[in-house]
C-alpha cells in the first residue's frame, strides 16, 4: 500500500505503524493530515486505537481499513470518529478518492455502510453531542433541498445526487452549503441523522 500511495504524485507518506502504540507515536512525530488505520492489528484493537488517535490528535482526520462488514463495528467507528470506512478490497482509484475527500473535510462511507449507520444512530435515539442544542427548524428548506436532504440519509454521493437529479455536481455542493448553514450541521453523517429525526429521510 505504501507503494501505491506513493506513486500518487501530490501524495506523502511520511510514517507506517505496526501496531497501535507505534501508530501514536508516528502520528505525534509526523502530524500527517489523514492516517489510514487498520481495524485488525497486533496488540491492541484497531477501534481502541482510533478512539485513542482521535483523543490526542482530534485535527487529524483518520480512514479506517477493514475486510469486516460487521455493523457494530462500523457504527462504533463513526460514533469514535472515524471520517472514513474503506473496506481492504476496494480498489486504488476508490482509495486514493476516499483519502482525497477526507482530507476535503467529507466523510467517506459507501452508500450501504451510511445507511445502515444512520439507521443504527437512529434506533438507538442518538444524536452526535456536538449537534445538541444547534439544530434549526427544517422548515427554512426549500423543495429541492429536502430532496437533496433525503437522498443524504440514503447514503447517496454528490455525483450520484447530480445524476439522478439531472443537476450539476457543483449545483449540488451549493444546495448542501445552505442547508448546513439552515440547519445547523457540520457534515452529511449528522445531517443524515437530523432527517431521520425530523422524518426528513423520505423527502418532501
């Protein structure tokens, strides 16, 4: 992986870990902007590590890596932190764009994994912490934002929003832009949250 990834021109790998200590060791040596964790390591487990990662050094953003498709896990990834799942079989182009994203400031999750997340958050009656006491009446969104909102809590991508809504991918951005000023969230995982709370997921 070390050699792919630095076969990306604009990419630098500064630092690999084998095993959770050393993965916050090297991640307070080097400050790299995006770490990719492995869920399954020697030692210590993989999503201690992160909660660990993202307690000392909340301003990196970290990718987990996983051939698991065990919900739970997944659910407590996101709830750790985590700004990305990345099953091991995906191919390079989709990881070099997921850590592209990421270190965008996205969330990097397929379209089944948000979903049953949200679903997950949703049943259990949860809200990120950071949301409580700054939601906004939905009632400010347009039609079309609410459709954009409902495709969100499905799990689908900005590109696949814009196909489907015969919309440019740029025009989606910016729907998006104000409706997370409306409402008061930072990113699409809390504003997939907030539709199912506020029954918003199945559109206007």
């Amino acid at each position: 992986m070390r050699k792919l990834l630095s076969a990306v021109p604009d990419f630098n790998v500064v630092a690999e870990a084998g095993h959770g200590d050393e993965v916050l060791e090297m991640t307070a040596r080097h400050q790299p902007d995006v770490v990719l964790l492995d869920l399954s390591m020697p030692g210590q487990d993989g999503l201690i590590t992160l909660q660990r990662l993202r307690s000392a050094h909340p301003e990196v953003k970290v990718i987990l890596l996983t051939s698991s498709e065990e919900r739970d896990e997944m659910l407590q990834a996101v709830r750790f932190g985590t700004a990305g799942i990345v099953q091991k079989s995906t191919p390079t182009e989709l990881l070099v764009k997921s850590i592209r994203k990421v270190h965008a400031g996205e969330m990097w999750l397929d379209r089944n994994t948000t979903a049953e997340v949200v679903r997950q958050f949703a049943s259990k009656n949860e809200m990120p912490k950071r949301m409580v006491g700054r939601e906004r009446d939905s009632n400010s969104l347009s039609t079309r934002e609410r459709e954009i909102v409902a495709l969100v809590a499905q799990g689908y991508k900005n590109k696949e929003m814009a196909e489907k809504m015969f919309i440019s991918e740029q025009t989606v951005k910016n729907h998006l832009h104000n409706i997370f000023d409306k409402l008061g969230v930072s990113d699409r995982l809390e504003l997939a949250l907030y539709a199912i709370h506020n029954n918003l997921h199945l559109g206007a």
